[in-house]
C-alpha cells in the first residue's frame, strides 16, 4: 500500500511543479494532466518492473482519493450560486448533458464501432466537467484504465482548444457579455476552461459562465444514478442482471454542497479543503495513467478523438443556437 502511495504522490507532485514552471503553467493545463500523462510514461517504462508490487496502492488511489476529491469539490459550489440565473439555466444545461451524451454514444458505438465504455466517458466528458466527470463516470461503471485514460486526453485537448475558440468567436455574435458568458458556461468542457474563456472575454460573461457551468457539475449526480442503473441492466444475458452500482460519492458531494451553502465557512478553509480534493483527484490521474498501458490506447487509434471532435463542434454550433433561444 505504502510503495503505491508513495509512487502516486512523487508523479503528483511532479504534476504540481511542472505548472509552476512560468511557460507551462500559461498554457492553462492543470497538474491532473501533468500527473496522468507522466503516470503513463512511468508505467510503460521499464522503471515499473523495478518497483515491486504497488498494486494496492495504486488501486487505492485510483478509487478511494478519486471519491474523496469529488466529495471536496463541492466546497466550491453553494445552492446560492445555482439559483441565481432561474430554472432557464437548468433546462438549458439539461438539454446540453442529454444530447451530447445520447449522441455521443451513438456515434461512439454505432458509427465508429468503440466500446459503450469509451463511447460513454468520453461524451460525459464533454458534456458535462470534462475529466472530473470521466473519473465520476468510471467510478460508476467499472471502466477499464485505458477507456478512462483516453477519454480524460480526448476532453482535455478540446477543453484547451475551447479556451481560445470561444473568445475569439466572441466579437463575431455581437452578443452581449453576460449572455455569451452564459454560451460559454453550458458549452465548455472543464470549470477551469470555463474561467479562462469567460475571463478573456470579461467580468459578466466570467460571472455567468462560472454559474450556468456549476449547475452542469450539480447535474453530473442524477447522471451518474441514470448510467449506473442502465450499466446494471445491459448485460449479454438480459436475464442476469447486474447489481446496480451505487456511486455514494455523488451524494457526499451533494452533501458538501449543502453544508458550503448553510455554513459561513472561512475563506483559507474552503479553498484549503478544495486544493485538498484537487490533490487527491491529481493522485488519481497519477494512478491511472500508471495502470494504462500504451497497447491498449493504440488499440483504439484515433475514433475516440473523432467522437470528441464531433461533440466539441456540436457543443459549439448547438450552444450558439439554443443559448438565445432561451436566454436572448
């Protein structure tokens, strides 16, 4: 256990001190990238034969820290917050969450033939917190490593590309701030690709953009209760069903949410508990990308980037549709 954790922890911190370094941290990628994509590289080294047994460790880290940040992350929204925009908000991101993730999966499975598992994390990803939710996601349906691996790579290459198309898109709408920060909010993939697109394009947009993407995150509970049992229920033998997966993590984080909303936490405590489920979610990536071989990537090719592309666009060209529709 101990030599697992350890090893979780040094890729962290790697993770961690890689976005220190000026040039790095100005491209907008956070540590979980750093740390997943360096837990790859040390697993498929010969440095992982050297280490022993880490499995216990790494198992560990991957589901229980995974559960503990998720849990955390809802010291960063109140119920304030969520109701502050009316119900449009929720019907708009509502609509977003289940037609990506219906259309995802079916050019996932039925047009460029990957599995449901792939098809599945990687259209919650980009419908709803990009790798957050594919970790969420995973944890409900008992997802391979290299299903998981691959989706978080797909989310965060269209959630970065998202940071520079949407300002740059911004002029050319000749909506007003708040209502394109409400575009932005319901159709980028990660919060911090959120507050990055918002805050290039101004104050009001950052506003609402932060807002309409908190009520997505809220969203990824009921979600997870929905996949969970139609997981449970699709199995070869339609008379052998598969117990429903349960993810109580999803309401310890409704719990936390509620307890950020009643309670007048102080500032260096809510942000000291956020970074700590930041730093757990982080040792998770590490964990992961450590157990994700490069064979079963390559197996997939490129179709999961494919179906990432067509979501990403149709997040864009949908979202400018819908959003004054509702909001204009």
């Amino acid at each position: 256990m101990i030599k697992g954790l350890g090893l979780c922890l040094i890729i962290t911190l790697a993770g961690y001190l890689l976005t220190a370094v000026p040039a790095i941290g100005q491209t907008g990628l956070s540590p979980l990238v750093f740390a997943l994509l360096l837990g790859l590289l040390l697993g498929n080294t010969g440095f992982a034969g050297r280490l022993g047994d880490t499995g216990a460790g790494l198992a560990f880290s991957a589901r229980w820290l995974l559960r503990a940040g998720i849990v955390l992350f809802g010291f960063s929204i109140t119920v304030q917050q969520l109701v502050a925009l009316g119900p449009r908000v929720v019907v708009l991101d509502v609509l977003v969450i289940t037609s990506v993730v219906t259309a995802g999966y079916w050019l996932g499975t039925r047009w460029l033939g990957l599995d449901r598992d792939t098809a599945i994390l990687t259209s919650a990803g980009s419908a709803i917190c990009g790798a957050a939710a594919v970790l969420a996601t995973e944890s409900a349906i008992r997802a391979k490593p290299a299903a998981t691996s691959m989706a978080v790579a797909t989310v965060v290459l269209f959630g970065t590309l998202a940071m520079f198309v949407y300002p740059a898109l911004y002029p050319l709408t000749g909506w007003d701030e708040g209502l394109y920060g409400v575009y932005i909010g319901s159709t980028v993939h990660e919060v911090a690709q959120v507050v990055a697109a918002g805050g290039a394009v101004g104050p009001d947009a950052l506003a609402n953009a932060v807002i309409v993407k908190l009520v997505r995150v809220m969203l990824l509970v009921p979600f997870l209760l929905i996949i969970g049992q139609l997981w449970a229920n699709r199995t070869a033998d339609s008379s052998e069903r598969q117990p429903v997966t349960i993810p109580w993590f999803a309401f310890g984080f409704m719990a936390v949410v509620a307890i950020n909303s009643l309670l007048d936490l102080p500032a260096f405590a809510r942000s000291g508990l956020v970074t700590t489920g930041q730093f757990a979610m982080t040792m998770a990536m590490a964990a992961l990308g450590y157990q994700t071989r490069l064979s079963a990537l390559r197996s997939l090719g490129v179709r999961p980037f494919v179906l990432a592309l067509c979501l990403f666009v149709a997040l864009v060209l949908g979202g400018a549709v819908v959003t004054p529709m509702l909001f204009g």
